[in-house]
C-alpha cells in the first residue's frame, strides 16, 4: 500500500523548488541595469597638492538605464562604487622594519621583487599591489545620463612606482563593482556572462575573475587608505563634471 504521507511529501517539496525558483528568478530580474561605459586612467597635477607629482587617476564613466523593474526618474538610494587596481609589485614599494624601498629597477629590482615573492609563499598573487577604494551615492536616477566618479594614487606612489606605474598609471589589471539594496552587481552576471568594461579585458572568464578577487581581498589592507576617492583629495571635486552627491559617514548626528 501507497504511503499518503509520502505523496504529500514529495508534492510539498516540488512546490517548494518551484517557489525557491521562482523566487530566485525574481531576484535576478531586479538586478538594476548600470552599465559602465568606460574606465579611463591618466597622470594629473593635483590642485592644491606638491606640483612636483602627478596623481594617478581612474575614472569611472556610467550611466543607470530603465528596465521593467527600475522605470525611468525612478531613484536607487544608497549605490557603492567599488574599484580595486592590481599593479606589479616594485623594490621601490618594499620595506620593513623602517626600512627605506630600494632604488633598484630593471633585473635587479626584479630580483629583489621575486625574492620578496618567494617569502611571501610564492604564489603569484604575492607578485602583485593592490590598491582598492570606494564611494556610496545617494541616490542615483534612472536614466538620467552619464555619470562619472574619479579616485587617485597619490603622486608620491606613483612616482616611486614609476617602473610599473608610467605613462598614464593604467594598471595591469583593474574591476569595478556596484552594490545596491545588498546585491553585488559585478564584472560577471548570474549567468556567467561577462559585463562589458567592469573588468580589464584580458580576464575573460569566471574563474579568472575569481582567482583575482581572492588575491585582492586576502592583501589590500596593505594599502588601505592609499586609493583615494575625489572628495577625500587636495583637489577634491575639481575634475568632475557629472559627479553624483555622495554620503559622508563621517558625519555626525
């Protein structure tokens, strides 16, 4: 004899998988869509900064468009902006106990760099500096334009890092990421399909993105504070044209 309970079981559980799909198809469909239109990084001369150093910035180019979800003067409230910049490691930029960064460059600043590598544990992760800085918007309107956002090396490190940081100060690689309303909207979509300009073009898979990512976060404290946002600079807003009003934390209340 049919156990009933055994029926109603596995009609119960059926729904379940059905609603929990459901549910996540829901979700994904509410991904807001920013598109990141360009990264573009170039050497400034810093207003109000030493003029004998120039600043490496980036700058994020983007734009919020409507979809069935997010409808055009709709608002996003509270959107981060994430960049993290990968660079080579230099001589120049090791130190320790005090320790002034060594002058050498070419094969005897290699040198140094991949003996520093080997006691770090080798792996090729350690071959590299990251740098990472974000901003949070207030509040971003649905298809009102473009928008943009700059963070700056300062000039110091840029040219102590000069061997690995010249012409423009492009990194070797870079990705952005948003997060709104707690999800990460980042350089690949649920699907696996790569978001254009959210990531240097030469990561063209997931697992690569991955593999970068765990790099960045287990050695960007090491920078902390480095990487800054435009309104945190001696210049301050001073490059921008369409920078959308950010929250200040430090605000007290």
């Amino acid at each position: 004899m049919k156990n009933p309970l055994r029926k109603i079981l596995v009609l119960f559980s059926a729904f379940a998988a059905l609603a929990v799909s459901a549910f996540a198809q829901d979700v994904a469909a509410k991904v807001p869509d920013i598109q990141v239109q360009k990264v573009d990084f170039k050497v400034v001369q810093m207003p109000n900064a030493d003029p004998a150093y120039k600043w490496g910035q980036t700058k994020v180019e983007f734009k919020v468009n409507a979809t069935k979800d997010y409808l055009p003067s709709t608002f996003l409230n509270n959107v981060k902006l994430r960049v993290t910049l990968v660079y080579d490691k230099t001589a120049a930029s090791l130190s320790s106990e005090g320790a002034p960064g060594s002058r050498a460059r070419g094969s005897k600043g290699k040198a140094m760099v991949e003996k520093a590598v080997a006691e770090a544990g080798g792996g090729q992760g350690d071959a590299y500096t990251y740098y990472r800085a974000a901003v949070t918007f207030a509040a971003l309107k649905v298809n009102d334009g473009k928008k943009e956002f700059t963070f700056y090396i300062p000039g110091e490190i840029v040219e102590r890092d000069k061997e690995k940081m010249s012409g423009n100060a492009k990194p070797k690689f870079y990705y952005i990421e948003f997060e709104y309303n707690d999800m990460v909207i980042g350089a690949f979509d649920a699907a696996g399909k790569r978001r254009a300009n959210y990531i240097d073009p030469q990561i063209k898979e997931v697992k690569h993105f991955e593999q970068l990512c765990n790099w960045a976060d287990a050695a960007v404290s090491e920078t902390k504070g480095i990487f800054l946002p435009a309104y945190l600079t001696p210049g301050g807003y001073g490059f921008l044209k369409a920078a959308p009003s950010v929250v200040r934390d430090e605000v007290q209340q």
